[in-house]
C-alpha cells in the first residue's frame, strides 16, 4: 500500500511538472509578477513537484529566485508581489508560500553543494551564479523588517536549516584553501538568521537544542576565520538570546555536546573556541553584564569537561594513557584558538563586568550578599576557577590583582558571608556543585591564589597602609582560613587525589567536582596561610598562636606518626595549624624511630674516626664524606690527636661527638673559611664565589649538608644562624622580593624606591644587567637575552625588579644550595621538615621557643614514649 501510494504520488508530481513547464515555459519565460500573486498557483504547483537533484527543476527554482529579485528591485515593496495591496486578507496563505519557497531555496543549495562548491567562493563577484541567486533571494524573502521575517526563520530551523547550514559550511571548509576567500551571501543568510531573535516581534519558542544555532553552527570548528562578519553580529546583543539557552541546555544536561563531533573535533570544543572569541567583542559592550552571566555559565561547564585534555604545564598523556582513557586528543590549532582566547585581558574584562553589580572596594557593606550579588560572584569565581585549572596561573595572577577589584570585592563578599552565617546560599547559586558544598569554597579558590600572588610583590604596605587588606581583616582571614582547612581535613575528610595534574586528579576533576575543589582550596589555602604566616614572622601583627587549631591534641598526635591518616595529612598539607611545640615532638619521635631501626646494626657497624683538633674540617671532610648513607644514620665515633699525633684521653659515648660537631659546624661555617657568607644581621647564606676559593666546592656544600642535617639527626643544637631565604632553599622553596631584606636591605630599598619612582625611569640608564664583584673581581650578568642593551622603563620595571630579586636570592647560589640540599636529606627527609616555616627550622637546628629549650621537648618527647 505505501508503495503504490508514493508510486502514485511521483506519477502526480510527474504530471504536475509537465503543465507547470507547458504553462510558464522550460526556462520559466512566462513567468510574471502576478504569478507571485495569492490568485496564483505557480508557487504551489513548484513546490508540490520541486526535487532539488532534478536539473530542470532546480534551474527553474534559480530562474524563479531572479525574477523576483527583479520584481522586489522594482517595485521596492516584495510584501505587494506575495500579497497584493491587502497583506493581512492572506496574511496565512503568503506566509505559507514564503517558508516553503525559502526551504526550498536552502534545500537546493545543500542537495548541490559539492557540485557548486567553486560557486560558494567569492560569491560577490560572480552575482549571476545559481547559488548566489538561490541566496540573494533567501536575503529578500527573510529580512527582518518584513511582517512573515520570524514565523519564517523558526519555520526553517524546524526543518533543520541549521543542520543544512552546518554541512554546506562544512563542504566549504574542506575545500577551502585560500583564507583570502570568504561566502558573504551565505554569511548574509546566516546573520539574518541570528538576528531574528532580536525583533520585537520575535515569538520563537524553544525547539530542539540539537537542531539550534549554537551546536550546529557554533559547534563548526573555526567558524569566524569564514564568516568575520557574523562574529560581530553574535557578539551584539543579539547573541544573548542565544548564549542564554545554551547556558539553560548545559545547566540541566552538560553532556548535550561532549559526544559529537564536528571531523576530528570534538564538538564542545569547537562551540567553547567559537564563543570565546565572540566573547571578547561582547564584553566590552556597556550593557554586557546579562550576557557576560550566562556566557560565564556556558564557558564553565565546557571548561569543566575540557579540563581533562586542556591541561596547563608540562603534563600530557602519553599513547598508552590515550588508548586506555575516552579522552579525545584536542586538535593543537583549536587548543591554541581557545589558549588565545584566553588571554589576561579578556579575563580581566570578564571579571570587571561580572563583578560590576558587586559592590565597589571601599562600600562597607553588612548585613546578607544580596541574591544578584550572590549569582555574579558565583559565576565570576566559577569562570576563574576552572580557568586556573587549565592556563598556568602566572599569565592571569598580575592581572587580576592589579587590574580588577577581584581581591577587594571577594573579601567584602567573604566576610559579609563569615559574620552572616549564610553557607548554603552560594551553593544553590553554583550551576555545577552539588548544594552540599560549603558556601566560601569556590570564593577560596579563587581569592587565595590572588592575594597570595599581591603579597609576593608588596613591600611594607603590608603592614603601614593595609593594602591590600587591614591587618584587622587579616586576621579574620586567617580564622576562616583556618576553620576551612580544618573542617575539610579534620573534620569531613574525604577522598581526594595526592597530585592535581595526575591521571586520577584529572578523573577527580570530572567525576568528583566537589572533593577535587575541597583538595584545590587545601592547596591555595595552605600556601596563603603559609604567606602570612612568614609575614608575621617577620613582623609580628598577630600571635602565632592564631594560626593554630584548638583539636590537634592527644588524638591528633598518636594518628600523627601513622602515614595516611587523617593527622597526617593535616601536617602535611597544612601544618601550621597544629602548634610548634607539638610538631616538634612528633619530628623528634620521627628521628627517634628512625634511630632505632639503625640501632641495631649500628651495634656492629660503629664506625671510629681519630681527628686533628687543628685540622678538624679536612680530617672530617676526608673521612665522613666517603660514608654512606647507612653508615651516616649508624653511631659515630670520634677520638682527637694533639699536634704530636697523641690521642687524647676518653671515650667517646656521645659527649666527644657532640663536641666535635660543634666544632666541625664553627669551622666549616666560619665566613673566614670563605664557604658561607653574612647579611647585615650575621646571618649565614653559600657564598656565591666560593668557586673562587675552593676548588671543589660543591663537594665541601654536600658534606656540610650531611654535618647539618647528622646533628638534627642526633639532637644535637648547633649556634648556626642561618638567613630565612637560605632556609627555604631546605624547604625546596622559591625566594620573592619580600625575601630580599633578609639578603640584601639595601638592595630591596633601591628597588621599592624604583617601584614607587614617579618619574621617568628610563632617564636612570638603568639595564637588564646585574653587576656581581666577588674578591675583586667584578662580573656582568645579563638578566634576560640582549639585556645590556635592554632599557628598564616604567613598563617593565616591575619585572626588572623581580628579576633582580630573583637572581640573587634564587640564581646566584642555586649550585652551593642544591649540593647543600643533597647532603642534607641524606639524613632528613622531606616531609619531617616541611612540617616548620623557616623560623621554627631554625630553632630546631639551634634555638628555644616560648621559654621552652628544643632539648627538654626533645627529653620530653622520649619520656612520652616517642610522641
């Protein structure tokens, strides 16, 4: 039955096309403006029998199309040619005969898009050609000022005109070879198209989003290299419409795009680079904050979902790991386009918008976060977040310190938030967390690694001008700072991945959004409690002991020296939250175990060395270096011989070691000895020109990183002092400027009063050039390539500076200290000392804290049993 109904329905079509030719000629050379009319069958009789791989049919279709751009080009009134002189009389009937005359001229052009494809190119000046005629006529049938403009263009996008759109765009770019090239009436069709959403009379409903603007045509990898144009119109306010249903799509069902595929592209990549570069025409618009809120919903989540093979750094996956994962591998021109899209100035463009409606720095507000308020910060921290989950945080940080009131309204919003207790607020506003996260995480995120990135660069306006924040609000920083770190560690822990950027962290970051944000806040909150607490080491504006939590007691220690609990992890992610006088004990009963698995072969292996009182450095150093690592954790002992070779008399059962230390460490760090150096406070740091002194330097450095770290070894207290930037090289930490005084006070005075210089700076004929003079001999030191003919300005003065206090608090003695590094973890491990700041490193190696000596917490520690 069905097919003798089609056989039927062809034999009539057949028929129908023989009278229509009959009647109006085989080139349509009868056909005149009345047959347009609503008296006429013409358009009926057409579209009844048109089949667009039929020749004759389609040239009829293209000979038809002319005509009437003749007809329109004369009357200059097309409504009159389909209506007469009374539109609204057959207002359903034309607007009938409109939407399948223009289906059918889209319809003709995707049924022949390979063989016209040449005819695609440089349309403009080929104006007679089949396709271009078929498009000027669709730029005449829908342009937005005639009354069927909408009830056309939604007709057409549920007959899957963005799907035809997609694969004549898609033949295009196959063949297109030449970016000189370009279809500006295929352009002309699409920007009347997307501007339709933007009439008045526009009453388009929601329809299939599979079918809609932004995945088919959005979704077209590189789509604005051909279509230049149409970015713009996008970017008005007529993409908002547009941007608002894809973000409503992806809030209720973000898989919608991460299945298709545009050739080798993935789909939600395509649509994620596309928008971006809109993006940054948008958002320079005044009235772009709408727009710029549902963008930021839509560029979260495809970052959210890209984020497994958009990562920053040096990490990739290697063939094994592809084959195994349901990663696709990102095409590196679309990683590049998105990278670039990217940029710090569109980031901070985004951000100044999203958080206009916050308010300014300096409002004291109270009282709740209004609901709009609490949506923009939302959306502004989510956007910067997973952005710093993809682009290495350096391209963004001074920018969004310096050039966006980011800190300053997150604090406001923060402490507003702490003093009102309203923590499930912000997460019924987050588009992609569960509302079980605590409201001031994704605020965390994004503030710590911010501020922390303006206290690496301020100088004492810390602490004399406030800024960027009061010491008053500091200190209510470090109480929720403190609280968070303890609530996600101590409190509800939960499962979280031990590196970022590895495989499972990845996984964690798609499948798990809430635990990986709870391990990202861990980190940025940790290094910015870490800041502040090396601040107010410097100079006190709180007591240290606000740093610490009231919880870590008898409990908390007898977990603590059992690797992954929940103790342990405290201290090794946030160990300033546990007081120093409890840290201690549990290194001195990690070197105590450590002690006494070596005791036992100790017994056997004791090694015995006879020293010279007048040669004690070299004697030591000859014997002691060629030790290995089990033989240095084993017991030691040591006799002395006078200047005649006689050893003196006693035994050695700790107390003559102990007093060789001391005076192998007075020696070997004597600034006389020409290894070590002192700041202005007789503090000790490698000498950068101990090359010029010994010749095997780095040697001598190695061996006295094992000496420092056998006495911590032993618990023996060496008069040592130390310089805070040295410490942190046994920390395995990189210097800032705001280390420089440590070094060198002079220096960093120079270079704030450069920081501050009002004038012109390049008059000072200063260069990327670092001058060193060590023991007469004066050196020069390019800071970067072709520096000594490079100008500092008061553009790159800022560099210039943090170059100058890189160099020498990082550079200069970056051999001595890495020897000095290896030496030392011979004997003490890593994690045992990253539990202590610089300071307190120090007084484990020679000092006292609050009135108790290190020994009676190290003679208390073994009467506990080892805590």
């Amino acid at each position: 039955k069905i097919f003798r109904g089609r056989r039927v329905v062809e034999s009539e079509r057949f028929k129908v096309r023989q009278r229509f030719f009959l009647t109006y000629g085989q080139r349509c050379e009868q056909v005149n403006r009345q047959c347009f009319g609503p008296k006429s069958n013409f358009l009926y009789q057409l579209v009844f029998f048109f089949n667009p791989r039929h020749v004759a049919d389609f040239s009829a279709l293209v000979e038809i199309c002319r005509l009437l751009c003749e007809f329109a080009q004369d009357s200059g009134d097309i409504v009159s040619i389909f209506a007469g002189s009374d539109y609204l009389s057959h207002r359903g009937l034309v607007d009938y005969r409109i939407k399948i005359l223009a289906h059918a001229c889209i319809l003709a052009v995707y049924e022949n898009r390979s063989q016209f494809i040449d005819q695609l190119f440089m349309t403009n000046e080929m104006p007679n050609q089949p396709v271009n005629i078929l498009m000027d006529a669709m730029i005449l049938l829908i342009d937005g000022r005639l009354p069927w403009a909408c009830k056309t263009v939604c007709y057409l996008c549920r007959r899957n005109a963005y799907s035809m759109f997609r694969e004549i765009i898609l033949t295009v770019k196959k063949n297109l070879h030449s970016s000189n090239k370009s279809i500006a009436s295929l352009e002309h069709v699409l920007a009347l198209f997307v501007s339709h959403a933007d009439l008045q009379t526009c009453t388009c409903s929601n329809h299939d989003p599979q079918l809609s603007f932004v995945i088919q045509i959005i979704g077209i990898p590189f789509l604005w290299q051909l279509f230049p144009n149409l970015k713009e119109v996008f970017a008005s306010h007529t993409g908002q419409r547009y941007v608002h249903q894809m973000a409503d799509y992806l809030k209720g069902n973000a898989s919608l795009l991460l299945f298709g595929t545009c050739g080798d592209f993935p789909v939600h990549a395509c649509v994620l680079g596309n928008l971006l570069e809109a993006a940054r025409v948008a958002v320079l618009r005044p009235d772009s904050s709408d727009w710029a809120m549902d963008f930021a919903i839509g560029m979260t989540l495809l970052l959210q979902e890209l984020s497994q093979i958009l990562t920053k750094g040096d990490y990739t996956l290697d063939e094994d790991e592809v084959a195994e994962s349901d990663v696709q591998a990102l095409d590196m021109d679309l990683k590049q386009q998105i990278f670039n899209a990217l940029d710090p100035q569109f980031l901070q463009q985004l951000t100044n918008v999203l958080l206009g409606v916050a308010p300014p720095r300096g409002d004291l507000q109270k009282g709740r976060p209004k609901d709009k308020e609490v949506a923009a910060v939302t959306a502004a921290c989510s956007v910067l977040y997973v952005t710093f989950n993809v682009l290495p945080l350096e391209r963004l940080m001074t920018v969004l310190a310096y050039r966006t009131e980011l800190v300053a309204i997150l604090w406001n919003f923060m402490k507003r938030y702490h003093e009102n207790e309203m923590m499930p607020s912000i997460s019924e506003q987050s588009f992609y967390l569960t509302v079980e996260a605590s409201g001031l995480l994704l605020p965390l995120a994004v503030f710590c690694p911010v501020y922390k990135h303006m206290l690496m660069i301020v100088d004492n306006e810390f602490y004399e001008l406030g800024e960027p924040l009061s010491l008053k609000d500091i200190k209510l920083l470090i109480v929720i700072l403190k609280q968070t770190l303890w609530q996600i560690l101590w409190l509800n822990p939960s499962q979280i991945p031990n590196s970022p950027m590895s495989r499972e962290g990845l996984s964690a970051m798609k499948k798990q959004p809430l635990e990986f944000l709870q391990y990202k806040v861990c980190m940025v909150a940790s290094e910015l409690m870490s800041q502040l607490q090396h601040w107010n080491s410097r100079r006190e504006f709180t007591s240290p002991s606000d740093f610490n939590v009231d919880g870590a007691g008898d409990m908390f220690m007898s977990q603590a020296i059992t690797e992954n609990s929940r103790a342990n992890e405290v201290l090794r992610l946030a160990p300033f939250l546990v007081p120093f006088t409890i840290r201690a004990k549990i290194f001195n009963s990690q070197l105590g175990a450590s002690r006494k698995r070596d005791g036992a072969h100790s017994i056997f292996t004791r090694t015995r060395f006879k020293m010279r009182r007048d040669h004690i450095l070299e004697d030591a150093f000859s014997h002691l270096n060629a030790l290995s690592e089990e033989d240095l954790r084993g017991v030691i002992r040591i006799s002395f011989v006078n200047e005649l070779g006689v050893e003196e008399a006693g035994i050695d059962g700790g107390g003559i070691f102990k007093d060789f230390m001391e005076n192998i460490t007075r020696s070997a760090f004597d600034v006389q000895y020409g290894l070590f150096k002192e700041t202005a406070d007789h503090l000790l740091y490698p000498n950068p020109g101990s090359g010029l002194v010994h010749e095997n330097h780095h040697q001598y450095f190695h061996f006295l990183g094992t000496i420092l770290a056998k006495a911590m070894f032993e618990g023996i207290l060496v008069d040592i002092p130390f310089a805070t930037f040295f410490l942190s090289k046994l920390k395995q930490k990189y210097n800032y400027l705001n280390d420089l005084p440590s070094l060198d006070p002079e220096l960093y005075r120079h270079l704030i009063f450069l920081k501050h210089y009002k004038g012109n700076i390049s008059q000072l004929e200063l260069y990327f050039v670092i001058v060193n003079n060590e023991y007469g001999e004066q050196t020069e030191e390019e800071l970067l390539p072709g520096g000594k003919s490079m100008r500092v300005t008061n553009d790159n003065v800022i560099t210039f500076i943090h170059l100058v206090a890189n160099y020498r608090l990082n550079f200069q003695i970056r051999e001595q200290s890495a020897h000095f590094l290896r030496g030392f973890q011979h004997l003490i491990k890593k994690d045992w000392i990253d539990m202590f700041n610089e300071h307190e490193l120090q007084l484990l190696i020679s000092g006292s804290v609050d009135g108790m000596d290190v020994d009676d917490l190290r003679s208390h520690a073994n009467y506990s049993g080892g805590y």
